[in-house]
C-alpha cells in the first residue's frame, strides 16, 4: 500500500514486518485504483533516475553555465536511492549515479594514457556517491529527512576529498556553483557549506515531489488534512531557504576594488611547443616562451601601453629547468625580471640532492635572484608521483612515467614587493586545506599558479577556474590564475572572473587588485563545517539505530524490499 504521507511503501524494517512476508493486502477503500508499479518497474525507474541524476549534474558543470541543473540532479538522485529496498540496492543506484557524473567529468585524466586510469578513477569516485545511497537510504526513514541527506552528502565529500591517497575533491558539487546563486554561502561555510545547500534544495525538491505525487493519489477529504499541509509547506522551505539565503548574502561580499591599498599584477601565459605528456621535452622552450611574453609586456609599459606591475606570476612549471642549478636558466629569469621591473614568482622544478623533485614558485627579484619559495604540499597521486608503484605498473605501461615527487612544507605564502601573496599550486586549489595556512600567515593576495598542458584543450581548465573563483570568495581575496596554456584569469574577492585568456595562445593580463586583511567566516571557522556534517551525519546514523532498536528489540536492523 502506497503511504499516503510520503508517496511510497512503507519500510518494512520499520515496524519489524517483512514485506515478503504478507503478499496480501487490504486496499484502502477510498484510495487511487490506479495500481502499484511492479518490482521490475520501479527498479527500472530508479535506474533512470540514478543515471538522469548523474548526468545532469555534469551539465551543471563549467564550461556550461547551468549551475542550476545541480540541485535537480541531487533530486533525482534522491529519488532512486531513498525508500524501502536493501542497502545493497541504495549502493548500487548511488554508484550507477556516480558513473553518469565522472565518466563524462573526468576523461582529461586518460586523454594522453588511455581511458583504463580515467574509467578506474571514475569508478572510485563512484563508489562514495554508493556510500551516500547507503546513508540516504537509512538516514531518509528519520523526521527532517532533507537535511539529513545534505549532512550526508556534505559527508562523504570530505571523504572523498581525505581518502585514498589524500583523497580526490574534484566534482565536488560546491566547484559548479562559481555563477550561481549559492556562491556567496562559501564566505560563511566555504564550500562545504556550498554542497550542503545544493544538497538541501535538492533533497527539498524530492520530498516536494514525492509529496504532490501523494497528494494526487489521495482521497479529497485526507489530501487537505493539516498534516498534509505542513509537509508541502516544510518541503517548500527546504527548497528555498538556501538560494534566497545565497541572494540575501551577496550583497556582503566584498567590493571588487575594496582594500586597505591596490597594486599591480600580471599573469603570463606563455603557451608551450605542444600539448600532452611530453610537452616539457623542450624545457627550455617553454621556458623562453614565458621569458619572451614577460619581455613583450616590459616593451609595452615603456610605450605606455601597459601598466607596470608590481608582481610577475608566471605558471606552474615555466621552467622545468632548475634555475637554482642551472646558470643559463637563472640568468634569463633574472634578465626578463629587470627588464619588466618587478619580481617574478616562477614555477620551477628543483631537483633536490637525493635526485627527487620539488614543485615549488620561487620569488625572484631581478639581480638579487631568487628569494622565499612555495612548495608544493598537496602532490598528485598518479602524476607527480606514484602510490605503489611495483603494483600499478603490472596494469599500465604509463605507470613509470609518473615523477618522483616530494611533498614541500611551510605556510604556502611568499613575500613579494612586501606583499604576502597566498600560493595554492596547480592541484591544490581543490582542497579546502590548500590556502588555510596561507591566510593564518597573513596572506593578502592569493594566486593558483597551474599547468595543464598534459591535459589538451580539456574542460579541465574551465574545472579549475571555477574552483578558484570559490576559493576566491571563500576567503575574500582576489585571486590570480597563471596557466601555461589557459586558460589564465583574474578573479575579484566577490568571485567574478574580470580577465581571462583563450587556450594555448601566449597572452599578459594586467590587472589593479586590492589588497585585504579582513578574512571571511569562512576563514576564521576552517574545517568546522565538514567536520559538523560529518559528526552530525553519524549522529543520524545512531539515532536511526536507537529509534529501530527501541521499536524492534527483538528484531535486527535491516532493510528489506522485493524491488531489489
């Protein structure tokens, strides 16, 4: 019998009853005549719904603008997992949901090794949209289900983002929003507080349709119960309350030219021979690409055509020659950094004395040559450096091209002309953790310094803008991208991306930014709202274990359905 409350079967681990148990059942007299959906049915729906989930969440994702697709995805989404049925069924239409979302999200990650990395990262990630399906299976029987789903959803994010291997934040829903309405929510919650509303107004919209479904096929006289009436106007609230929240916030961001004083920045992208895994076969190409586009900018501010900047960023590794050890790589960073008059923070690749690798920018002021450094902290597993590498060689001829890496420290902030600059490289800036300590040491400019040609004119750069345009309100900064091969940007403390650069096309941007000291709540909370999603989500857990337990003393827990 469908429950007239929510639109579906009850669950029959609820009430200590096994569905299979009573195959015959008492229509209700004044019900629909309509009849139920068979099992086949609706796991064939749920299916649909998984996949129709899945997908539309990529589509809420840069380059394309529908951020507002997200919270329909996440509705969908809901729909296939939450209700009666085993949590092995929760698992496998959260999983089937996941696949629809990475595979088409993440094949930059295979285009120049093969598609067996991009389908095995893809199914991983998968597996922690499973995990939710687990969760909202359980946690949807609890009164205020919506929110429950969120902290759930919130939750195994930061999974996702910790483990394995320090885990994959990428795809995380909070990096669609740069354009929508929930995006000024990351100066109060950064972006687990961003997933968290996408999740709720999603988990909202499912129980408004599962209510109206109800409501369609309910007697006249019980449709207009009081009950009823305020569980439409509970659901409508969970679907509101987090966009308007979002406009209401906007206007608090920061101005875009607000700051204690405003200097000069300037991007170079300078572009490489070719793109793919060996485009740093010619290092000192590329090298002298970023040398000739800096020069280009010094010849037009003496014309008067440009502004003199104060600070240079050059990418990710421009110059994958050691400058520290090689002369000729330190004597053309040094030329092209008194020929525009300003330091230069150069993304370069230091060999350290036990023939492993650092990525590290180094600030580097014209003769006096190379100053404070960043090293990268954050490392990316499979690229720059390789897990188990006896063990994942057996599966990819690529595995020995994975670099060997080393893991930097310190407070990823270097000075430059007197001004804190916050430093997140390349892959870093998808992790909450990456800019935390470079705004505890006073940074008050930040920039995400990047290289993606091993991954083509992939969506993949688009991705990593928008992170940063979150981060960028995140922690009230404006912030610079430098990208060997875009796309570049310059991005305001209120996360609007004023500058940008085409793809594989040597370019400077020239911007006047502010500099902040204030910091957001976001900022000054840290790691508080992930951890409360995560802690409250297991408090959601218990409490569904006591409520079961007091109701069915003699009873396991479990879930049983024939649909699954």
């Amino acid at each position: 019998m469908i429950d007239p409350a929510t639109g579906e079967r009850p669950d029959p681990a609820a009430d200590g009853t096994d569905e299979q148990a009573s195959p015959a059942r008492d229509p209700d007299p004044g019900a629909s005549a309509d009849p139920a959906p068979t099992a086949a049915t609706l796991m064939l729906l749920r299916m649909l719904a998984a996949t129709a989930g899945g997908l539309l969440l990529f589509a809420s994702f840069p380059p394309r603008p529908f951020w507002f697709l997200a919270p329909v995805a996440v509705a969908l989404l809901t729909v296939a997992v939450r209700g009666p049925g085993t949590l092995r069924g929760g698992f496998g239409y959260g999983m089937l949901g996941g696949l629809a979302f990475f595979v088409p999200l993440l094949p930059w990650t295979g285009i120049y090794v093969g598609p067996v990395p991009w389908l095995a990262l893809s199914t991983v990630c998968a597996v922690y949209f499973g995990l939710w399906g687990v969760l909202a299976r359980c946690l949807g029987t609890l009164p205020g289900w919506p929110v429950w789903l969120a902290l759930a959803w919130t939750a195994t994010e930061w999974l996702r983002s910790s483990f394995p291997f320090g885990g994959f934040p990428w795809g995380r829903i909070a990096f669609g929003q740069a354009d929508g309405w929930y995006l000024p929510l990351a100066a109060y919650g950064g972006a687990p507080l961003v997933s968290f509303a996408v999740a709720l107004t999603g988990a909202g919209l499912a129980a408004l349709a599962l209510r109206l479904f109800a409501w369609s096929r309910t007697p006249a006289p019980r449709a207009n119960t009081r009950a009823v009436r305020t569980g439409f106007a509970t659901a409508v609230v969970a679907v509101a309350i987090m966009p308007l929240t979002g406009v209401i916030l906007r206007p608090t961001l920061p101005a875009p030219d607000a700051g204690t004083r405003t200097i000069t920045v300037a991007a170079i992208q300078g572009s490489v021979p070719r793109l793919g895994l060996d485009f740093n076969a010619q290092r000192r190409a590329v090298l002298d690409n970023h040398v000739r586009r800096t020069e280009e900018l010094a010849d037009a501010v003496t014309r008067g055509q440009a502004a003199r900047p104060d600070i240079v960023i050059w990418p990710e590794n421009s110059s994958d020659i050691d400058p520290l050890r090689n002369a000729d790589a330190a004597a053309e960073i040094t030329e092209a950094s008194v020929r525009i008059g300003a330091p230069i923070l150069v993304g370069a690749v230091l060999v350290n004395g036990d023939r492993t690798t650092t990525n590290s920018v180094i600030v580097w002021n014209g003769t006096a040559g190379p100053g404070e450094r960043h090293d990268k902290k954050i490392i990316q597993p499979f690229g720059e450096y390789l897990p188990m590498r006896g063990f994942f060689r057996l599966f990819s001829s690529y595995a020995d091209r994975a670099g060997y890496f080393v893991p930097g420290n310190g407070d990823g902030t270097v000075t430059a002309a007197g001004v804190p600059v916050g430093v997140a490289t390349c892959y870093e800036v998808a992790f909450d953790r990456a800019f935390r300590d470079s705004l505890a040491a006073g940074a008050q400019l930040l920039t995400v310094p990047t290289n993606n040609a091993t991954f083509g004119e992939s969506e993949m750069t688009y991705q990593q803008l928008a992170m940063s345009r979150v981060r960028a309100v995140e922690h009230g900064r404006a912030l610079v991208v430098s990208a060997t091969t875009g796309v570049s940007g310059i991005i305001t403390a209120d996360g609007v991306l004023r500058q940008q650069t085409e793809q594989v096309v040597p370019a400077a941007l020239v911007a006047q930014l502010p500099l902040r000291d204030t910091t957001t709540v976001a900022t000054r909370i840290g790691a508080w709202p992930e951890l409360a999603s995560v802690i409250l989500t297991a408090i959601g857990v218990g409490l569904l274990l006591l409520r079961r337990r007091r109701a069915n003393p003699t009873h396991p827990v479990r879930s049983s359905d024939n649909s699954e």
